[in-house]
C-alpha cells in the first residue's frame, strides 16, 4: 500500500458542549454511534483503522469487500462502521463481531452485515487533503463517493443551525444521539478535540436491585438498574457508577437495609444462583467482561425496592448505551413504574433516508 496519507492515523475527535453552538461556518452532521473507523483503499489492498490506531480490517470482511467494490481506486475516508437492525443502529451486533474465531466473524458478517458511514476525505488519488479546510473536503467527499452504495453512504450534513436544531430534537436514539458541528475553514486535525459533539440529556426512573464492591476497598462501586417489561419481568439495563470517594461510602449505608433477605423472590434469582454454582466450583463468579478480562463483576442483590434517577445519554436495544449519572433516590416512586414506557424512542427519519430503511 502506497499512499499520500498512510496508516495508523489518529481520528479528529470532539469535546462535549450542552448547546448547540450557533454561529456562521459551521457544518452540522448526526452523530452516528458505531465503530469510528478510517479505510484505506489503494487498489487491491485495504484496511481499516479503529479510533485507538489498531487494525478492525479482520472484523468487517464485508466492509472491506464493500470498499472495493464501491470506493474510488486510491482514497482515505474518515467514517462510522455501523449495523442497521429492525430499530436502528446496533452497537450490540457490531461488538460481537471483536471475536478471535474468523469463522464466527463471516457468520456474522452475512447475518447481521455492517455499513460504513462518510463523513470526511483525507485523501483521494495522490492527493493530502489533510491540511484543506473542511469546506472543500466535504465537496471532494460528495463528488469522489457520489455512486456509492448499497453498503457505503456519505452522512447528512448540513450549515443551516434550524436543520440541525430540528435533527437534535428528532434524534431519540436508535443510534442517533446528536449533532456534531465541524468548522467549515478547519483542517483535519488528527487526535485534536477541534470538533464540537452535543448529546442529549435524558434521566429515567430505575430500580436499583443490586450493586457491585469497588475495588479499592468496601465501598460502593456500582448500583445495577433495572427496568420492568410490559410482561413484568425486570431487565438489568446498565449500571450508575460515577460517585466521589466520599459518597461510595455513604452508599454503603444507605443501601443496607435491603440488603436483608435480599434474594427471597428477587428477580435476579437465578442470576445469583448462576454465580454462587460458579463460586463452589472454583470458577470465577459473574460474566466475563469483553473489554477487561481481569474485571471482577461478580455483584451482591438488593431487594428490589429502591428508585432512583439517573442521567443517560441514549437507550440501544434494551439496555442505556453508556453508564449512567446518578442524579437522586426517588422514594415517591413506586418500583412497579419504572418501566421501559418512559424510554420509548423513535427511529430518525435520518436514519431511515440515509440506509433507505
């Protein structure tokens, strides 16, 4: 592979604001929520780089077929990897696909098969757009991906801040959590936070029916939420862990009164039962984390008789996409209400245009 910008690149990233800034020379675009992915095509040879510089060309065989068949000869475009489901994007589906077994990976790949969303052109034949303003990056992009598809799409964007005001206001999930705003005069900055993401600020009511030890000690370390179903089954959905050293322990006392009897006709029962057979065998208790096998998430129940608010940014499928921000206990709650009703979320018509879903 020969080419006027070759990889490991270090993606633009983005730093949070709570509003939408207003003003002139500013290009909006959704804020996909995927694999953030830059693909480097030259000829024959192509590969894909993930946020963190490390190769994702193994995981996504369809991507990289995709990019042969569809992108120019010799480019490299900034993008999202995204699944597309039933209910928009789905995160879940894409992280399977971190798997060492190739075989799963082509099983995977003709079930639930990813896209690739455009969003910025670093280069195209022998030229570096790196250092071009966005403004004529984006013109190269549109003209250089013009006949892509069905498995490449270049992203809506935008310089009207009413559009982007609306899609902000639309866009309730289903993988489409915000608005991105990008300085049309900008270049492409790599590994800078020169770019501006707004994210929504939803809360939700949860039942808090376990929690987890921090590591550092007996503390607090996460509280389990859950959700009830319209069939009155409690979903866990996440966890809240964001507490200062101080209120870790003030939780250590707040939650033990429900602790008592905390398994008798928990709904998790069969949860704690799973854990405590893989204790007496000698295995180590808890799911195994994806990103951290060395992660202890063994967890202790709580009668699921405690509410309390929490901040989120977005639902996928039926779990809070991120950990959430612990906001307040809600005793006026009854637990029975907190169902997933209050989350309830619509497809973007965005979403629906771009994969023609």
């Amino acid at each position: 592979m020969h080419l006027p910008v070759m990889p490991p690149v270090a993606p633009m990233l983005a730093k949070l604001s709570r509003d939408i800034p207003v003003g002139p020379g500013l290009l909006y675009e959704p804020k996909w929520d995927g694999f953030r992915a830059i693909v480097f095509r030259d000829g024959h040879e192509v590969e894909i780089g993930s946020r963190n510089e490390r190769p994702l060309t193994r995981y996504f065989p369809e991507v990289v077929e995709a990019a042969l068949r569809e992108l120019p000869q010799r480019c490299v475009v900034d993008g999202e990897i995204v699944i597309v489901g039933a209910n928009g994007l789905d995160f879940d589906a894409l992280l399977q696909r971190i798997h060492p077994a190739e075989s799963r990976i082509r099983k995977l790949a003709e079930e639930t098969p990813a896209s690739f969303v455009a969003f910025d052109l670093l280069a195209v034949d022998d030229a570096d757009l790196r250092e071009a303003p966005l403004v004529d990056r984006r013109r190269r992009l549109e003209d250089s991906l013009a006949a892509v598809g069905p498995s490449i799409h270049i992203t809506p964007a935008t310089t009207d801040f009413g559009v982007a005001e609306e899609w902000f206001n639309a866009f309730e999930g289903a993988g489409l959590d915000g608005v991105v705003a990008k300085p049309l005069d900008g270049p492409y900055t790599e590994n800078k936070r020169t770019l501006i993401k707004v994210k929504h600020h939803r809360t939700a009511d949860c039942v808090v029916a376990g929690f987890r030890w921090h590591k550092t000690g007996p503390v607090v370390g996460s509280l389990l939420l859950g959700l009830y179903d319209d069939n009155g089954q409690l979903h866990h959905v996440g966890v809240t862990a964001s507490f200062t050293a101080a209120r870790r322990q003030e939780l250590v006392d707040e939650i033990a009164p429900y602790r008592t009897d905390a398994l008798d006709g928990h709904p998790w029962q069969a949860w704690a039962a799973m854990e405590a057979e893989a204790v007496a065998s000698g295995r180590k208790p808890g799911a195994p984390s994806r990103w951290n096998a060395k992660k202890d998430v063994s967890w202790e129940p709580l009668r699921a008789e405690l509410v309390c608010e929490v901040a989120y940014d977005h639902l996928q499928g039926d779990r809070f996409r991120h950990a959430t921000t612990f906001q307040r206990w809600r005793p006026d709650r009854d637990p029975a209400s907190c169902t997933y009703a209050q989350l309830e979320t619509a497809v973007p018509g965005e979403l629906a245009a771009v994969f023609d879903a």
